[in-house]
C-alpha cells in the first residue's frame, strides 16, 4: 500500500505539472527562461560568494555583465544575420532553379544515377522534394509561432527575464531550500539522490552543449565565410545554434552549405570541395574532441531519447517545450533508471518474496 500510495501521489504531482505548463504556456517564456538563466549562473554566483562578494552584489554584477555582453553581441552581430536572411530568401528562387538545373543534365549521370529515374524525372521530383521541403519548414515555424506567440514577445524577453534571473540568483538557496521542505520526509534521503543524479547530468548536458554550440558556432562562420561561402556567417549562426539538438546541426551545416556552395561555386570544385572541409573538420572536432571533452559520455541522455523530447515537447508546448525537453529528459531518465533499479531488485523480479 505504501509503493501504491507513493505512485499516486507522485503521478498527480507530474498530472498537475503537465496541466500548470498546458494552461500557461502562453506567459512562461520569461520566466523558464529566467530560471534556465539563474540555474546556468549560479555556480558563478557561489564562485563570487566564496571570494567574499554579498550574493546581492555578485548577482547584480552577473546580471549587468550578461546584458552588456548579450547587447553586444546582438548589436554587432544581429544586422548583418538580418541581412544576410534576406539576400539569402531573395536569392533562394535562383539556387533552386540552378540546382534543379545540374540534377537535370543529363551529362551528369552520377546524378541521375542516385536520384534515380531519368533527368526529366528528376527534376520534377527535385522540384516536388523543394516544395515539399519548405512547406514542412513553413508548417513547423507556423506551428511554434501559433504556440508561443505571446511567448516570443521581445518586451518579456529582454525586460521581464532580466529581472527574474535577477531575483531566483538572489533567492535560489531559498527557493531550493523551500521546494525541498515540501518533499515527504520518508522519502526526503531518495529524492535527494535522485535530483543529484538529475543535476549532474543536466548539468553536465546543459553547459557542455552549450560551449559545443558557441565554439561550433564560431568556428563555422569564420570558416565559411572566409571560404568564400555565400551566407556564411548566417549559415555558421544557425548551425551552431541547432547543434544543441543531437546531429540536427551537424546535418544542417553540411546539407545548406555543400547546396549554397554548388549553386555558387559550380563548375569550381575546388572551392565546393574547401566548403565541405571546413563542415567535415567541424563535424570530426565535435564528435571526437569537443563532444568527448566538454560533453562527455556519461551524462545519460541517448541522442534519440533527446531528439524526441525536443519533437514532442516543442509540438505540445511551443518554444517552451524546447527550452524545458532537455531538462524533463534527463529527469525522466534518471527516474526511469530508479524505476529499473528498484523493480531488479523487488522480490516479484528475483522471485524470493512469499509464495
């Protein structure tokens, strides 16, 4: 009765969740994002703490270093991206046209060999591939606007946030002291445990991934750019930024810049064959130097077990769902470890309980 007690009560702890998230998933942006913030920042907080800084004052030089920094950042790099996204949609009709172009020739049977059928062939199931390619994109974006569009309001993101990251870095022992006062004292030493293991490998996921991001990032649009690539820097921006959704990104950087090079560069090899280096030196330096290092192997989330919370919570809840898959991920992991664990070792599994 006691394991069946537990289970009910637990259950109706995650119903209720789940049922907060799905009523005000229309106002959370700030305030998850505020809290991812505060969660990310407080290690740098205690780091100021124990050098003897009040938290108040090592929040508020946190808080103003983040804003110059981001403000920076967007100021330097947002016109040019802003830029670049509308040559890059001016200029889409012809890249299509011109890739379309080189599948249909018929000189270039490698092509036909792996589109298949004849050139004629392929360029209507090219065109059909195209169209049904950016309808799925379209629909996708359409879908996580419709979902959050209060979400995505700039006057919450760049006003409200602060000010929340603001305040849980100056409260958050508090308010983990307060949540953890709230947890049944029986079985207060388990969970303790369990979110342990959660925020280890949260956290471990979380920051590692994110340095991967912003190197990979980087690293990108320098190398496209000065590769001669169209859109580089745009191209490198945006594949960083999906790399934080297992080989998403990785599949992005190669698929749009060895398409953008081809109808750029083609007939010089040369130049196509020094874009898709710079995108295969990328990929070999995240999978086998800074993934391993910076991420590493033992953080418990399986590439598709992320992929598809990241599906799944971005369909139900929009960008909210995005940014709290990875986090509902690892703790879903670590419970269901728990779960496996406790049930290896219950006398129905071993069979050593009373007949």
């Amino acid at each position: 009765m006691r394991i069946e007690r537990q289970f009910v009560f637990w259950t109706c702890a995650l119903l209720v969740f789940i049922g907060v998230l799905l009523l005000l998933r229309h106002i959370l942006l700030p305030f998850v994002v505020g809290a991812a913030l505060a969660y990310l920042l407080d290690p740098l907080a205690n780091l100021l703490i124990r050098h003897g800084i009040n938290r108040l004052v090592a929040a508020l030089l946190i808080i103003a270093l983040f804003v110059i920094v981001f403000a920076g950042i967007l100021v330097v790099i947002a016109p040019v991206l802003v830029d670049q996204l509308a040559a890059l949609i001016g200029k889409l009709p012809g890249y299509l046209e011109r890739l379309q172009a080189l599948v249909a020739d018929p000189s270039h049977s490698w092509l036909i060999k792996i589109m298949g059928g004849t050139s004629g062939g392929n360029q209507g199931s090219l065109g059909v591939l195209m169209n049904k390619l950016v309808g799925y994109l379209t629909d996708m974006l359409s879908t996580l606007w419709t979902k959050g569009e209060a979400l995505l309001s700039l006057l919450s993101l760049f006003v409200i946030t602060p000010v929340v990251t603001f305040y849980l870095l100056v409260d958050w022992d508090r308010v983990v002291s307060s949540l953890d006062s709230l947890v049944p004292l029986p079985q207060r030493q388990t969970v303790h445990g369990l979110m342990a293991e959660i925020n280890k490998a949260l956290s471990g996921y979380v920051r590692g991934q994110l340095l991967v991001c912003a190197i990979l990032g980087v690293y990108y649009a320098i190398g496209l750019t000065l590769a001669g690539l169209s859109f580089g820097l745009l191209i490198g921006v945006v594949s960083g930024f999906l790399t934080f959704i297992p080989y998403v990104g990785s599949l992005t950087a190669l698929v749009v810049s060895f398409a953008v090079a081809v109808a750029q560069f083609y007939p010089d090899w040369t130049r196509i064959l020094i874009v898709l280096g710079v995108v295969l030196v990328g990929q070999f330096l995240e999978g086998n130097v800074l993934s391993p290092k910076l991420v590493g192997g033992s953080v418990g989330l399986h590439p598709v077990w992320l992929i598809f919370a990241l599906l799944a919570c971005g369909y139900f809840f929009g960008f909210v769902g995005l940014l709290l898959a990875v986090p509902l991920a690892a703790a879903i992991g670590v419970l269901t470890r728990f779960a496996v664990a406790r049930y290896r070792a219950s006398a129905f599994y071993t069979g050593n309980g009373p007949a």
